[in-house]
C-alpha cells in the first residue's frame, strides 16, 4: 500500500518470530501493529486507553497493554500475544473432551466453564491470567480479582471467569 | 466466509451445559469480529463530529482534506444519493448533519484515507463554520408549546396516557418519591466496526457489521444509498456484544458511501471516545409515582408521571416510554392507575435501546415505592412485595390478562431463602472494603445493609408489530446445518440452536452456515426475543424436517410415518421393533426446510392506554447485601441473591452467564456508570471517565432458576437476558438506603450522595 506517511522500518520478535513492519508510521501503537501490519489481531483494542486489559499482551515476561507501547519502541523486546501461548506453554496443550483444537489449560478452561461470552475480552484475559498464574501458582480469591481488575468484561459479570482460573489452578495443583 | 464446523459432543441437546461453538476462536484469537478484517488495497474510514450540541452550519470546506496526500474522499449531507435521514421507528435522523446539529457528537462529513492518521489529519483539515445555539438540555422545558422546535418533527416524540379502573379510587395510606434515572451506556467491549465491499460498476455493496438486525439496518442503508434492497448484502461480523447499543444505525450508512465512491475495501471502527457519541444510550428519566394503599400494605392505585429524555433524534424512544408506562405497576397487583409518559426531544444524546428498555427506569420508582410503602404500613419490604404479588390470570394497568406463567412469589420466597453472605470478617483485605483498590474505607465506618428489588418484564415486541424470525434447516448424511441471520452477540444463540437440532433430529454434528441476508429475518437480538424467536424458528424448521423424514423412512421400511419417533440418535417404531440411526436414515438424501415463527399478535395502546399491547412476561426477584463506608459514601456490593422465571434452563452453564452479566450492568447503573451531561456536552466519554464493573467489584451471585415452562414459548423457555439487570439496580440502592437512612432517589447513587 503507497503509504506517504509512514517509512520507518523495524523488526519486532513476535511469538518466537522476527517479524518485519515496512513503512510504518512512528505514531503506531504496538496494538495497532500486532493487527494491522503483523496479521495478529487477536489482541483487541476497547479503549485505547489502558483501561480496558483487552490489548494485553506479554512484552518480555510481563503484561502490558499493547495499546500504550508504541511499537517502535518494542524492537529488540520479546513479545507473546493470544495467538502464540499455545507455542508458548506447549506443555500444557491439551485436547479436551469437546475441543479438538489444540488450547492451553487456560483457554480450555474459559470454554468449559463458562467465561467466554461475547469473547471480545477474552484474548486480553487469557493473556492476564496465564500471566498471573505464571507468577502466582496458586492465587487466593483476592489475588484473582485484583490481577484481573484492569481487564474489563461486560457480557458475564466475571463470575465465570473466576470458575475458569479456579479450575485451571485446581487441575495444575493435582497435576504438580 | 465458510461455515463453521461444530465440534461433536455426546448428546449435547437441550438442557445441557453445551460449550460455544465459537469458543475456541474466541480463546485463541482466531475469531474475526468486525473490527478484525482486513483487506487487499483497503481504505480506513473516519467521522467529523459535531463539537457542538446545537449549532447552525453556515458552510462547510473540504478542499484543505482532500488535498492532503493519501486522501481519497470526503463526503458530507451532499453526497447522499438516497434519503437523507434514517431511524428504526422514524426517519429523522440525518445521514449527515447539513443545516443543523442537534447533539454533540453528529456526524457531518466523512473521509476515506489509506491509514487511520491520515484519516485523522484529513478530519482536522475540514472547516466547518457553526453558528452557535443555545441547546434546549431540560425536556420538561423542551415540551412546553413556548420552547423553541429544534427538529420539524417537534420536540415531543411521544405521549400516552393510561388510565385504569377507577381513578378516583380512596386508599388509607399514600406515598409518593420524585425519582431520577442517569443516562447509562452499553459500553460493549467490541467497538463500532465494519467493512464495506463495493460491487464491482458500484451498483452494489457488501457490507459486513457487527449489527443487531441484519434486516433491518439493510432496509435503511439502501435506502440511504439509493439502492434496491437486494444489491445490499449484510454479513453478520463478529459482535463484540450490543446491549442494544447496535440496534441503531450508526458506521453503515457511512461505511458503504465510501466504499462505493472510492470503488475500494472500506475499514471504519470508532475510537472508544467516538463510541459514546455514535450510539444511543439508556434514557435519562425523571418519575414521579404515587401509591395508595389500604392500611395492611394492598395497592389500590398507582399515579405516575415518565418523562424520558429522548435526546436529538426518535430511534427508539417511542417503544421504551411504553415499556415505561406499561410496567408502572411492577410486579403487583393493581386495579387502579393513572399514568401519563413523555418521551421529549432535546439536544442531548439520542437515547434508545439499552438492556432492559425503559422497565429499568420504571423499576427503580416502583421498587422505591414498595419500601416507602413497606414503611408506611410496619411491613416487611419481603411481606409488602409478597402481599401485592402478582399471579398468572392477572390484569396489567392496561387491561392486559397476564397468561405467562408469572411465579413472583415464589421468586420472592426462593430468593428470601438463600443464606446470607457471612458479616464482614475482622480480617478482610481492605480491597475487599468499599472503594477497593483505592483502600480509603475505614473500617469502623463500614456498615451493612439490605435490599430488595423485584420486577415484570415484557418479552419480545410489543404494540403491534408482526415479529417473526426465520431459520432453515438442512440435512443430510447424518449432518444438519442451520441458516438463520441471528445475530450472534454473544448470548449464546450459536450454542443453542444446535442443541434444538440435536433434540429434535436425534443428531449429534451440527453446521452453522454464516448469518446474513440471503435468508429471511430473523429479527432483533434484542427484547428477549432471540431464545423464543429464531428458537423457534430453528425448532420449526427441524420438524418439518423430521417429518419429512419419517415419511421416507416410513415409505421406504413400509411403517406409518405417525408411528415414528426419534429417540436419541435413531428413528424408532413405537409400535414394532424397527429401528435405524438418523444418520443411517439421511444417508445419500437432503432434506430442507425453512420455517417462520411469528410470535401472537399483539395490539395498539388506545388513548386510555388500554390494549394488549405484550406478547409474554418474564418475573425475578433480586436480594442485594451492600457494604458502605457511610463517611466516605463508597459502596461494595457483597452479595446478590436471586431467583428468576426462567420457564425452562436450555443451557446452564449460558444461563447462569446471563443472569451474572445482567447483574453486573444493574450494579453498575446502582452505583458507578453515567454519562456526565453539562449542558449538552459529554463529560465522560472514555473509560478513565466511565466507570464500569470490575473483576473487584463484582458481587458474590448466588442464583436461583425457577423453572415451570412457559406454554406460550416454543421451548417453554423465557427469555433471561434483560430480567438479571432490571430489579438488581433497586435492590443495591434499597440496601444502601437501609445501611445510611438516606433518601437516595436517583441512580446511579453517587458518593456525596450518601456522605454529604
Ligand atoms: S485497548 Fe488497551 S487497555 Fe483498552
Ligand atoms: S465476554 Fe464480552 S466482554 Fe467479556
């Protein structure tokens, strides 16, 4: 596409790739170039804003939201969106009884209890919470809340959500 | 786009927690909403708003846009090829703003650039010339014959009275409360998104968007385009939930005008900023009601006066005030009433379809009145509402029979006997206190309270209109798929209508063919409806399947087609012994069938207001335990307790989604989401600024699914959507009352409402 108003030129590592972004303009959010330019649009914007979680993805081991990095700046970083966790945590791909695709614990789990409505929060969450139990194997109830407090879902009041990450840490525990 | 496969489960029929069949896109990404095409060659779309709420435009100069480089056009009220204006109930909405606009936030001109920062400079680089006007914000003022009509329609869009009974009739007790209901966004996740293909020659598009009611808005964007319906095809994109929010027009008009003057791929999302300004919201309202009762707690009269506030332009309002207007009365008996509603013109944002549709406001006046009511009598808020229950058989303050099944006592009673959450313990996390995370509570501040809210809520459409949903059902080799244009978002109808296959075929792999508009209507996702309706379409369409089924059967094995059944995955002689698996049965043949379902018809309110103006009611009740630091006026809510009419659980795992998504909207209009007007302008338009429920305030929900199946619902099913959000709101302020002794008469329930 015959862009005049961008010409930088960089490279991301993206989900254990290096991915190259041509004629981008400076101003590109990393969100913006996750969807548009990378063709990883998984990662959702809401608010673009930072308050929303929906763009979260791991830059470097932690949870940011995609939409306040501008992507120029993310070069040389490690950077994991929705669409890499199963590569990611390969360990942990599983076939559920009803999911022939192959998912991640957390994914299967968001499916099988509930916590995926209209799904637009989804991939944010599931990134936040594959983060958090990275970091916090087993969580208590307030730790769950607060890790997810900045991920906004409208459509299920968040008490599936909750079913979702206990199942995930109850299966991991039985399995450790 | 190709069909989606459904991943086999073993009997995942009615009644079963069957999963999504989108869930595993959903989880991994892969799933395409609006927002998420892309296209060879595509150009980004964008919207110049108005800045001001009332404004003459004087002129308007595009050059400077177009003569930025990667500017490929900028359309304004001009470059409308068909009808200027648009709306669901009445087309006064411009296209584009051209001699007035009449709310901040009106679209004016258009642009298509080949990148969303081009867009945004080409935006800045149209100058347009207001001649400022003092915006007409109070509807009351609005109505009166001296205010100036600040759209030719007039500035009252609605007014129905309704009197019932005697009006005359004398009570022992009165109460009465001046209540105020803020203007609350859906705020769905999923952004205002579309992507418009043009035809090749430009007599025709393709628009692909995250709507509601893919019929609907085709009708009114070819309209606009000047095209016949036919060379305007809509394809269901992913919604990222609606709310009601998408039942309006807002991007597709714009969308497709670019599309067909550049001849290319046209991208448009709104900004979050845009999103408040492009949709309609929940009416703001003001309610005055008035009870008369006998000394023991019975109703005798109802007197209110709705005054709705419809913002610049009609969308819905005329439906919402009469849901207003019609559920006055709440859940309860009532013999006499005398009601007048106003849905008004000003230059606030327009308002229309929100969760809920006008009983939401209603709701909070007359759960409001049941504990002033409760007071005045030495009654319990349980006993008052159990006293005035209402019960199938009885008449709505329009003349109306209620024939639903109508359990509200039992709602009540189940609801009363869910345990309370355990007192506050001495060592709670102080996230856990009122305010959260901003750890301000101070513990000995902290006090309890209780509430109760319970409420009637129409289903489907009302006064009149001839509602349908269709769906067709194909099947073949063992294989069922399923065409309707539902819309998808994110209720879960993709998980139920393969379930109704399944019941109804004996099969278990079931194919959603893609929802658009190379099939009929399917009406609205919306009201309630899209369980009983497109559910009924589908269960239709799979009938006349198997019963053409069974005549090939029964034609080919020599047996009575009457004498066939399915009964689990094969067709059986319930007579003989003769049995074949369905998907034996379909091997080589292709049945199709597609089926309409029209729900009864229903009538127009006449001047008193009488008329069975409702197809069916839905009952909860709702049971809130909120904390409250009374100092500093922050609330938590601890638990809610609730027992809904349900009819029939199709899907336990769907419904209990439902009722905790809905309750989480409710708390949200109880105690943290408005819209900030001054004057005209939004003060809040961004989610720093509106506040919404989060992981933290999210209420412990312990629900109760009543079911006694509804004999008028094809599924006997009732609608579950719009009931959770309803009483919930209510019963959260009626707890803070009892925690603070404060009057509270508006939502959302701000901090220096309690404190000052
Ligand atoms: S889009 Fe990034 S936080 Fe909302
Ligand atoms: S599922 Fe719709 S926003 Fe979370």
């Amino acid at each position: 596409m015959n862009d005049p108003i961008g010409n930088e030129m960089y490279s991301l590592h993206v989900n254990g790739q290096d991915r190259a972004v041509m004629d981008a303009w400076v101003g590109e959010s990393l969100l913006y170039v996750l969807r548009e330019r990378l063709g990883l649009p998984g990662a959702k914007g809401a608010c673009e804003q930072g308050e929303c979680g929906s763009c979260t993805v791991l830059m470097d081991g932690d949870a940011v939201c995609s939409c306040l990095v501008m992507a120029a700046t993310a070069v040389g970083s490690e950077i994991v969106t929705v669409e890499g966790l199963v590569e990611q945590n390969p360990t942990m791909a599983v076939t559920a009884h009803a999911i022939t695709s192959q998912v991640t614990d957390v994914q299967q789990a968001f499916i099988t209890e509930g916590g995926v409505q209209c799904g637009f929060c989804t991939p944010g969450l599931i990134v936040a919470v594959h983060h958090l139990l990275d970091k916090n194997p087993d969580p208590t109830e307030l730790e769950v809340k607060e890790s997810i407090s900045g991920n906004i879902c409208r459509c299920t009041g968040y008490g599936r959500i909750f079913a979702a990450v206990e199942a995930v840490v109850q299966v991991r525990k039985a399995n450790s | 786009m190709s069909a989606t496969k459904q991943d086999v489960r073993s009997r995942d029929t009615l009644g079963a927690s069957a999963l999504r069949p989108d869930g595993v896109a959903k989880v991994t990404g892969a799933f395409s909403f609006s927002s998420d095409m892309w296209a060879e060659n595509m150009l980004w779309g964008a919207t110049l708003r108005s800045p001001h709420p009332y404004a003459r435009i004087i002129s308007i100069d595009t050059t400077p846009a177009l003569l930025i480089s990667g500017v490929s056009a900028v359309l304004t009220a001009q470059d409308v090829p068909g009808k200027a204006t648009y709306g669901l109930i009445s087309a006064d909405q411009p296209v584009f703003a051209s001699e007035y606009v009449r709310y901040m936030g009106e679209p004016v001109a258009i642009v298509a650039a080949d990148h969303p920062e081009t867009c945004r400079r080409a935006l800045e680089a149209i100058i347009v010339n207001y001649e400022v006007l003092t915006p007409v914000v109070d509807p009351e003022l609005a109505m009166l014959s001296s205010t100036e009509l600040i759209h030719p329609d007039g500035n009252l869009i609605r007014h129905q009275h309704i009197v019932h009974g005697d009006p005359n009739a004398a009570s022992d007790i009165t109460v009465e409360g001046n209540y105020t209901i803020g203007m609350q966004d859906q705020a769905f996740l999923g952004l205002e998104a579309a992507m418009a293909f043009p035809d090749s020659g430009g007599n025709g598009v393709e628009l692909h968007i995250a709507t509601q009611w893919l019929h609907e808005d085709r009708g009114q964007i070819a309209a606009c385009l000047a095209l016949p319906e036919e060379n305007v095809r809509l394809v269901l994109g992913g919604v990222g939930g609606a709310f009601g929010a998408r039942e309006d027009i807002s991007l597709q008009v714009h969308c497709c005008l670019l599309a067909l003057r550049t001849g290319k791929p046209i991208k448009m999302q709104y900004s979050r900023e845009e999103s408040f300004f492009g949709h309609v919201h929940r009416h703001p309202a003001k309610i005055w009601m008035k009870h008369h009762a006998t000394k023991d707690g019975k109703i005798v009269k109802i007197e209110s006066r709705m005054v709705f506030d419809g913002g610049a332009y009609t969308s819905t309002s005329p439906a919402v005030l009469i849901n207003g207007i019609t559920h006055t009365q709440g859940p309860y008996q009532c013999d006499n009433a005398i009601v007048d509603g106003y849905a008004v013109r000003t230059n606030n944002p327009p308002c229309g379809a929100m969760r809920g549709f006008g009983v939401v406001q209603a709701c909070f006046a007359h759960e409001s009145q049941m504990d002033l009511l409760a007071a005045a009598c030495g009654l319990s808020p349980v006993d008052v509402r159990l006293k005035n229950a209402m019960r199938t058989g009885d008449k709505l303050i329009t003349g109306q029979t209620v024939e639903s099944v109508a359990p509200v006592e039992r709602c009540i009673r189940e609801t009363d006997a869910i345990p309370m959450p355990e007192p506050m313990s001495q060592k709670a996390n102080v996230l856990e206190f009122p305010g959260g995370s901003g750890r301000t509570a101070d513990r000995h501040n902290i006090i309890r309270g209780v509430g109760w809210g319970v409420s009637i809520k129409n289903l489907m459409y009302s006064e009149g209109f001839d509602d349908y949903a269709t769906a067709r059902c194909t099947l073949s080799d063992g294989v069922a798929s399923l065409k309707f244009a539902t819309s998808e978002v994110g209720q879960g109808f993709v998980t139920l209508a393969p379930q109704i296959a399944r019941s109804v075929l004996g099969i278990d792999e079931v194919v959603l063919e893609t929802s658009d508009t190379q099939i009929g209507s399917a009406g609205s996702t919306s009201a309630s409806r899209q369980t009983w309706m497109s559910g009924g379409a589908v269960d239709g369409a799979c009938r006349l399947v198997r019963e053409r089924l069974f005549e090939h059967v029964g034609k080919l094995h020599n047996i009575d087609p009457i004498r066939l059944m399915v009964e689990n995955t094969d067709i059986i002689d319930t007579v003989g012994t003769f049995r074949i698996s369905v998907s034996d049965a379909t091997q080589g043949i292709t049945i199709s069938e597609t089926f309409e379902h029209h729900h009864r018809k229903t009538e127009d309110l006449d001047e008193n207001g009488q008329g069975n103006c409702h197809v069916a009611f839905a009952f909860v009740a709702h049971r809130a335990v909120v904390d409250v630091d009374v100092e500093l006026g922050l609330v938590k809510v601890v638990q809610i307790a609730t027992a809904q009419d349900v009819g029939r659980v199709l899907n336990p795992l769907s419904a209990i989604g439902q009722l905790e998504g809905g309750i989480a909207q409710g708390l949200g209009l109880a105690v943290m989401e408005e819209i900030i007007m001054d004057n005209g302008r939004v003060k809040n338009p961004s989610f720093t600024d509106y506040l919404l429920p989060t992981a933290l305030d999210a209420p412990r929900v312990v629900a109760i699914m009543i079911e006694e199946p509804e004999p008028q619902a094809p599924l006997g099913a009732k609608g579950i959507g719009e009931p959770p959000c309803i009483s919930v709101t209510p019963a959260i302020v009626a707890a803070i009352r009892s925690a603070t002794g404060k009057a509270l008469l508006r939502v959302p329930v701000r901090p220096q409402d309690i404190c000052l």
